[in-house]
C-alpha cells in the first residue's frame, strides 16, 4: 500500500514540531505580596512555568514574603539580588 504524499508531509511536520524545545525564561518576581501563583505576583504578568526559571532580584524591595497559593512547577529557582 502507497502512503500519499500529503499524509507522508504532514506526518514529517508534525514529527518536526514535537522537537520543537521552548527555551526557559528568567521570570523576574515583582514587589507585591501577592500569592505566587498568580500572574499579578510577577513582573509582566506571566506565572512561571515548568521550563521558567523564578528569579529573585533587586525588583523586590519591600515585599519579601508570599505565599505559593497552590501547586507550582518551575525549572529553578534564583535568589540573585533581593534589596529587601
């Protein structure tokens, strides 16, 4: 049996975009006490994800403390420098 040719190309790109890698992001956290899972607790409103990196600088200054407020999953954590 003869697989189309269609069939064939669109099984080699779906193929090509399941190795596709999404580069991690440093995701700065913003100075607010706000829980961290929710977007408002992040600088540009993203929650870090599973391949994101949480990243602690001097951005916080004041509030330096939050809750997670539910299940996180990041790729790591940075404590660079907090002026808190």
């Amino acid at each position: 049996m003869k697989i189309p040719a269609g069939v064939s190309v669109l099984c080699a790109g779906i193929y090509g975009l399941s190795l596709v890698l999404v580069p991690a992001a440093n995701i700065n956290k913003a100075d607010v006490p706000d829980n961290l899972n929710l977007g408002t607790s992040w600088v540009g409103g993203v929650v870090p994800g599973g391949t994101d990196v949480a990243t602690w600088n001097n951005t916080v200054q004041v509030n330096t403390s939050s809750s997670p407020g539910g299940s996180l999953n990041w790729d790591g954590i940075q404590i660079l420098d907090p002026a808190g």
